[in-house]
C-alpha cells in the first residue's frame, strides 16, 4: 500500500470518530496498526475516563494474593475482580492464541496489548476469557507484531483476560500497579507455569508484548521471575515495548538488566514511540522515569537514526522502507520518529488527551518491524555462542 493510500484510509477513520452533547466517543487505539479496525469506540458519560467500580473508602488489606502480596481493597473491590478466582486451563488449546511449535531451537512466548472493550458503562472491567472482541483483536494484532517472531522462535501466545484499559490509565500509578500486578499474577502466570512444564523443554526463551501485554511483563519479570530465578538464565531477552521500564523499576529489581546494545542478552528492551510534538504532553504510557532503547541502532545515548538506517517499516502487512527514523529523548524516556506525517500514525482525538498529540503508540512495532526482526535474530545468535 502507498503512503497516500494510507492516508486516505486514515483519513476514513478519523472522520468515524465523533462527540456529542451528551456522549464522547472514546478512540481505544491501545495497540493497534493502521489496517485493522484500528479504531473502536465505546460511548460513555461526559466523565469519559470512569469507570464505576464497588465503594471503597479505604486502602486497608484482608486479602492474600500472589506469592503473599497482599491485594489493596481498590483492587478486590472492582467489577469483576472476582474472575480472577476462577483459574483458566491452560491444558486446553482453545485457551492459546498460538501454540506453534515449529522445530527452531528458542521460543518466544508473546502477550498481546489491549483488545477487551466491555460491552457496556458499569459491565465488568476484567474479560471473561472466551470475550469475542478481545480474541479477534488478539488474532489482528498478532498479525502485526509476533510474526515478526517466526523466521527465529516457535510461538506460543495464551489468551488471557485483560482489564478495561480506559479503566486501569484513570489510577494512580500505584493503583494501575497493583491492578495489573494482580492481573499479572493470574492468567499470564499460570499460562508460563503450563508453557514451562509442557511446551518449553528446556529451550532458550524470549518473551514479548505490546502495550497491555508489556504491563503485564514487567510484573511478571519482576515477579514470577523472582519466584523462578533459574529460568532468567535461559531468558534470550524481554521486548517490553509499549509500556515505560523506568529507572526505578531497574534499580528495584537487580535481578533484571536494561539493553545496552544490538545483542546483549538476558536483557529488558523497551521503548515508546512519540512524533516531536508530544513534548511537553502527558502520555499514559510513558513513566516518570522512563528508559528506551533506539529500535534501529540500538543505542541508549541519543545518537540518532536517520530512516535510511532502518531496515523497514510493517504496515498493514505492508512492507514500507525509508518511513520511521528514530532518537532517543534521554529527558523524556521515549523514542522520537520525526518522519511520518502525525495526521497519519498519531492516536487522533479524543484519545489523544491522554496519549498526547503525537502518540505513535499503535506503530511501536510496526514502524521498526524489520528492525526489530533482525535484532531477534542477533540476540540469539549471540546467545547461542556463548
């Protein structure tokens, strides 16, 4: 597809969105490339970010959750939290998006970003795991980002019930942490704890996500990896994309390590894609604190990338070369792409308030697909060797 066909077609969905007196049309484009139905909305009250959860007038604890963390009554007290008592069957492939197992010596084991929208205002912020809406945009987003995983790794992706994300970007960031630290502890756990015992065989492994999906990772590299230390020596690495890995997080979890370079291993990767414009704009998924890596030259310092540098842009299904330059903005934490045209890639309003003007957030993958290909490619080969 050409750069001008893109831009119609955005063109088209831009125009879909719409307010009104009484309703704003809320955008959710938490992880999505430009060819899906990128855009879906949901109506909700003036109030757009709230969400109605059970009274809670306290944040005093009574309840034990994972490996003894104890769960705040702002997270048992939500609509729906009770799901998570209910453990999926993991032995049950109707619960994978993907078990593809095809002979290659690393696995990657993926988790995919937003894709749950409740049905409804005041209807269950957690998915119930056969949700239709959440499995057909798994699927969608799959096909723009894990198989950029499948010349190198065998691929295995579970379904796991995610929370309303208009809900979890409303807390504070303790609130979101301790709401996705219980999600984390539930679905995405035990899926990793069937993937170890019945598919994984002792092989190297990477794990990745997008958005959602890497929220959920940093708790699981900071807790489940703390409750299985001798699996990180086989980690290749993390591809934490989408969501901030921050400073403190680092230095709060020895045990994990920041990338430095084109093929360390063991090692965090992690970015959010921002146009210039967004400076000086809140955006959800960027962090206090926020590290990245540059995803086409693979340097922490600031140097930048020209789009000639890069190996190629995914959109769409689409190869496109020479789009997405890149720079890291030491200050702010996040990659800055200067080359595309934000009318084109950005998160129109009204998401936009709180992803910031020039949120590239759908395209942390797609803009750097062939780079990011490549780079799994060295990580292992170094991985391999030593």
């Amino acid at each position: 597809m050409s750069l001008d066909g893109m831009s119609h077609f955005m063109d088209r969905m831009r125009s879909s969105l719409s307010w009104s007196f009484r309703t704003v049309h809320i955008t959710v484009m938490y992880a999505y490339g430009p060819l899906r139905g990128m855009v879906m909305g949901r109506n909700l009250p003036l109030q757009p970010w709230v969400v109605p959860i059970r009274p809670s007038t306290s944040c005093t604890v009574d309840h034990v959750g994972y490996d003894g963390w104890r769960i705040p009554d702002m997270v048992k007290d939500m609509n729906g939290e009770e799901k998570w008592d209910m453990k999926i069957d993991y032995a049950d492939s109707n619960n994978w998006l993907a078990i593809n197992h095809t002979g290659k010596a690393v696995d990657v084991v993926y988790f995919y970003p937003t894709t749950f929208i409740p049905s409804e205002e005041g209807a269950s912020i957690v998915a119930d795991i056969d949700d239709a809406g959440m499995r057909s945009g798994a699927q969608e987003v799959y096909e723009s980002q894990a198989t950029l995983f499948e010349e190198d790794c065998n691929i295995y992706a579970p379904y796991y019930r995610q929370v309303d994300a208009t809900y979890a970007l409303t807390l504070s960031p303790e609130g979101e942490e301790d709401l996705l630290r219980r999600s984390a502890a539930h679905d995405p756990s035990d899926a990793l704890d069937h993937y170890f015992e019945h598919y994984n065989d002792g092989r190297p492994f990477i794990l990745a996500g997008h958005s959602q999906g890497s929220e959920v990772l940093t708790m699981i590299l900071s807790d489940y990896m703390t409750k299985h230390p001798e699996l990180l020596d086989r980690m290749v690495a993390a591809y934490v994309i989408g969501y901030s890995v921050t400073e403190r997080y680092i230095a709060e979890n020895p045990h994990l390590r920041f990338a430095e370079c084109a093929d360390d291993t063991g090692v965090i990767i992690s970015y959010n894609t921002e146009g210039p414009g967004n400076d000086g704009f809140s955006n959800a998924v960027v962090k206090d604190g926020a590290i990245s890596i540059n995803p086409i030259n693979w340097k922490r310092d600031g140097t930048y990338a020209d789009r000639s540098e890069g190996l190629g842009s995914r959109i769409g299904g689409v190869a496109i070369t020479g789009l997405a330059d890149a720079k890291v903005d030491l200050e702010r934490g996040v990659v800055v792409c200067t080359t595309v045209d934000p009318s084109d890639y950005a998160i129109p309003a009204p998401a936009d308030k709180i992803f910031g003007p020039e949120s590239y957030h759908k395209c942390d993958y797609e803009f750097y697909y062939y780079d990011l290909r490549e780079n799994v490619k060295n990580r292992i080969a170094a991985f391999m060797g030593q």
